[in-house]
C-alpha cells in the first residue's frame, strides 16, 4: 500500500508492472466470474432438459404403448436447438403439440435425450405406430431412419439441428 502510494505522489503515474499486475488479476477476476456463469448456465439447461424427457416423454426404457387410433409418434431430441435456446422449453413443446391437433392429426410428443432417440423409435416401431416424426438434427433424423428402415412406418422429418444438412440433401425446408 505504501509502496503504491508513494509512487502515486511522488511521480503521479504507476509503474509498468503496477498496471500489468493490475490487469492480470482484474483478467484473473473476469475469468473466474465467466466460468462459474458457465457452470450456472449448464446447471440450468441440464435441469430444463431432465424436465422436460419427465414431463414430455419417459426415456426410451419407460415409454408407454402407442394409444389406438393415435398413429403418428413425434420423437423430439431433448438437446435439439429448438428447444436447448429457449426461455420456456414447455411453452414451445406445448405449441408444436397445439399444432398437430388444429390440423386434426393426432401424436404423441415423445421427448428422449439424443442418445436414446434410437431406441424411442425403434419401441414405437415395434408398438405399430404407422409414422414417426423425426424432430431434431441430423443424428435425430439418422437414428429414426435405422428404426424405420424395413418396416411398414412412414418418416416424417422436422430438421430442427444446427445445420441440417440431411433436410437440405432432401429438400426439406428448414425455416419453421
């Protein structure tokens, strides 16, 4: 403190080392204020995400039968970017599912972490369900095509990911 001080009086300017040393410990400061944003921010979205498979569709080890006539499974990729970006994920869930009753097709909304969306598709095939909706990036829609492939079910794809490229390959449109 002295030190300090008496360099302030004495010339009225800080030595180099003094500001260097002043910004590495403000940058030290600011690093640790972004990581535990960080930390907090993943936290967040990973009790939204566990939330939402709760609340929106089991896993895919807990998944109830296809209720009769309801037909069509909608699978929507937990981690997907219409969901991960949003404020209210339910809200949104909650629409797309309004959706599908205003035009009169009945589904079922299942919502499975990415890395179970295979096996979500592959029950609902074995259920009977006559059409699954891919709702997600490429892997979604990768993973549901394995479950459909060879069987009497109808694909729907929703490209909901980051680049889409399998909606573009097809000439799916992407703007929803």
């Amino acid at each position: 403190h002295h030190i300090v001080d008496s360099r302030l009086r004495s010339r009225g300017v800080h030595y180099p080392t003094d500001v260097l040393g002043g910004w590495m410990a403000g940058l030290f400061w600011l690093g640790l204020c972004i990581n535990f944003a960080e930390v907090w921010r993943r936290r967040i979205i990973h009790h939204r995400r566990k939330t939402l498979i709760r609340r929106w569709g089991p896993t895919a080890r807990e998944m109830p039968s296809v209720p009769r006539p309801l037909d069509t499974i909608v699978l929507i990729n937990a981690d997907a970017n219409i969901l991960s970006g949003r404020d209210n994920p339910e809200e949104t869930l909650e629409a797309f599912a309004q959706l599908f009753r205003a035009e009169g097709l009945p589904a079922a909304l299942w919502v499975a972490p990415g890395d179970q969306i295979g096996a979500a598709a592959q029950l609902a095939v074995e259920q009977g369900a006559k059409t699954l909706v891919a709702a997600g990036g490429d892997g979604t829609i990768s993973a549901v095509v394995q479950a459909v492939a060879g069987s009497p079910a109808r694909l729907g794809v929703l490209p909901w990911g980051t680049f889409n490229h399998v909606a573009h390959h097809l000439h799916i449109p992407t703007g929803m």
